[in-house]
C-alpha cells in the first residue's frame, strides 16, 4: 500500500472515529452536549483535527442524522423479510418505526430536528428519500386497484407520520408506559388507518 493510500485510510479512520464519538455523546447525553470540543476530549485529538472534517457541530449532526435514517431503514427492512401480506407489512413497518424510535430516542429526536434548518431536506437525507419511496411501495399494495395518487399518498403518509411522532412524545412525558401498552396503542391506530388507505 502506498503512502496516499495510508493517508486516505487514516483519514477515514479519524473520520469514522469523530462520528463514532459524536453519535455516543448524542445517544448518552443529548445533542445539547455534542460539541466540537467534547468530541475532540473523547477521541483523543485536537479540536483543529475534528474541524479538519467537519465545519462545525451542525455538520456533524447532519452527518449523524444520515446514519439515523439509514438505521431505520435496516431496522424496517429487517422486520419486512418475516411478513408477506400487505397488511401484515404495514403494521410491521410502524410498528419497526416505533420500536427504533424509542430505542435510539435522542438520535431519532435530532434527525426530525436538524432538518428544520437545512434548506433542501430531501437533498441533505438521501435515505429520508429512501424511506419514503418503501413507505410508498408498501402502501401501494393497500390501494384498491393499485391506484395510488400522490394526494392520497401523502395525506396518508403524513398520518402514519403524525401518529407514531406523537406516541414518541408521549413516551417521553410519561416515562411509564410499558412497551406491550405502545403496542396495543400503535395496533389499534394502524388498523384504522390500514382501513383509510384501503378507501382511498
């Protein structure tokens, strides 16, 4: 291996280090603790070396943010390999939303919140897109005649959305609620929801 080789591979290896450290402080103490300084304290490195990668401690946070919406969608994709019927497939992709959700809460409350100050959401979170267009396939099968207009798409896309955001937030207010009542809950919405697709 030649010495830009090495250069290259030591720099991905600092990067994915950075980013191992920033996704850490995110999952045990909140993005209100991340910063660039703090990163720097838990690698090991100079504060100039971090910002060698990263602007500053917005970019690092969308960076993490990409990684999150990349994890849910192997979360939900894990879960649809077991299920066959449409139905079936849709309940087990909210019901993998929520699950990850509340598992990697303070990763998943930063990737619905650092995107509210990018300008181009889509372009910024190419697995956001990704999620999405499965949400959308999914859905597609739902629909009688397998008609799916965008209308109907996204008004039912942004009430699966609404819902599950919503019994996260309860979560995190009423600490509690046991997993089996999530479930309960998130079943009897999905149902009805399921049916309102089905409508369309």
């Amino acid at each position: 291996m030649g010495s830009r080789e090495r250069m290259e591979r030591l720099k991905a290896e600092v990067h994915k280090h950075i980013l191992d450290a920033a996704m850490s402080i995110v999952k045990n103490e909140g993005c209100g603790a991340l910063s660039i300084r703090k990163i720097a304290e838990t690698i090991e490195y100079s504060p100039p070396i971090v910002y060698s990668h990263f602007l500053n401690k917005e970019a690092v946070l969308i960076e993490l943010s990409k990684q999150g919406f990349t994890m849910l969608i192997d979360c939900i994709q894990q879960q649809l390999i077991l299920v066959t019927d449409p139905k079936e497939r849709m309940e087990a992709m909210l019901m993998a939303f929520l699950h990850f959700a509340t598992k990697e809460n303070e990763l998943y409350q930063l990737m619905y919140t650092v995107g509210t100050a990018v300008a181009d959401v889509g372009k910024a979170f190419p697995a956001l897109a990704t999620f999405i267009n499965l949400f959308r396939e999914e859905m597609q099968q739902l629909v009688k005649e397998n008609t799916l207009t965008e209308e109907t798409f996204r008004c039912n896309y942004l009430i699966c959305m609404s819902f599950v955001h919503g019994l996260v937030s309860i979560n995190r207010y009423y600490k509690d609620i046991e997993p089996a009542m999530n479930n309960m809950v998130l079943k009897k919405a999905i149902g009805g929801i399921i049916s309102t697709i089905e409508l369309s």
